[in-house]
C-alpha cells in the first residue's frame, strides 16, 4: 500500500488500489470498506493464548509489518490503548510471508479475517478472539486528474464492481 500511494501520488501509476488511511493531499481516496484483521498464532500456542491477555500477547514474539505500513498501523493502535508495544522478533512485508511464519512457529501477527478463519479450520494457526482491527480498502488516484475521462472510467468501473463484490466481501466477513 506504500508502494502504491507513493507511485500513484509520483504519477507513476494511474490509479490503484491500497489499504490504511491515505493522508498525502495529492491523492485522493475513494473509500470501498474496512477490512477486518485478526491476531493469529502457530496452533501449538492455542491454550497458551485462549488465556492470554493484553499484556501477554505484547509480551509474545510478533510478525511486524515495516515502517509506515497498514499492518504496523494496525498493531499499533491496537495496543496504544493499553499502553503496551509488542515484541517484535522479525520484520516482513508480505502478508503470504507473515502467514508462513506464523505457521512455522516464529510468532504472532495479523491476517485477514476470512483467512485467519479459514486457517484456523485447517489447523494452521490460532485466532485470539480479544482484537479485530480494522483498516480502509480504498481506490486511490492523484486528486488534480479527478476530470480525466481514464480516471473517471475507472472510478465508474470500481464502484460498479465494488457494489456487487463488496457486498459479498462483507457478508463473508460478518
């Protein structure tokens, strides 16, 4: 989502599609949902974190996104509320790598909440059910080209899909 803010807001890309709050005024966001997250664990730690509390899965080794990310966001604010920041073992930036190791037992880390319930059923991580965070999925495109017939397009084309595809997301998600 980094990636893609700073290219779209270099002129680089056209458009594109990111996750967090977009705060750069050159770009602007067209909001389609919020994503809900999950905490997730490797499932030997099942028992150990049914019982654990804020405090506890601070204390407990975590997968963190990069600097600037909607994942580290996330985390963080989840946690600003009890004054506590977790322990960060490992840094990655792709949500396939962060399920990997999560799997492999390295750690905890967030995940999208229909993977991290489809995971969890196949006994691949465990969901600590105490934290959803949330963040936007938006459509995003440099604010100066909002007359632009492509821009207009796409925007026209995103709603479209998304009223028919968001609606199914978040019945999924619920």
């Amino acid at each position: 989502s980094t990636w893609a803010i700073e290219n779209v807001s270099s002129a680089s890309l056209d458009a594109a599609f990111c996750m967090g709050h977009v705060t750069l005024p050159p770009v602007q966001a067209v909001h389609l949902t919020e994503m809900a997250y999950r905490v997730v664990a490797p499932p030997a730690w099942k028992d150990r974190i049914e019982r654990a509390d804020w405090a506890d899965i601070a204390a407990l080794p975590w997968i963190r996104a990069p600097h600037m990310s909607p994942h580290l966001q996330m985390v963080s604010e989840m946690f600003a509320r009890y004054k506590l920041e977790p322990f960060k073992v490992v840094e990655a930036d792709q949500e396939q790598t962060i399920r990997t190791l999560i799997t492999a037992g390295v750690g905890l880390g967030l995940m999208r909440e229909d993977l991290a319930f489809a995971a969890q059923s196949a006994g691949e991580v465990c969901v600590w059910r105490k934290a959803r965070p949330t963040t936007a999925l938006s459509f995003i495109y440099l604010r100066e080209r909002a007359g632009d017939p492509v821009i207009a397009a796409l925007e026209n084309v995103v709603r479209k899909i998304w009223l028919e595809v968001g609606v199914q997301y978040r019945a999924d998600s619920a």
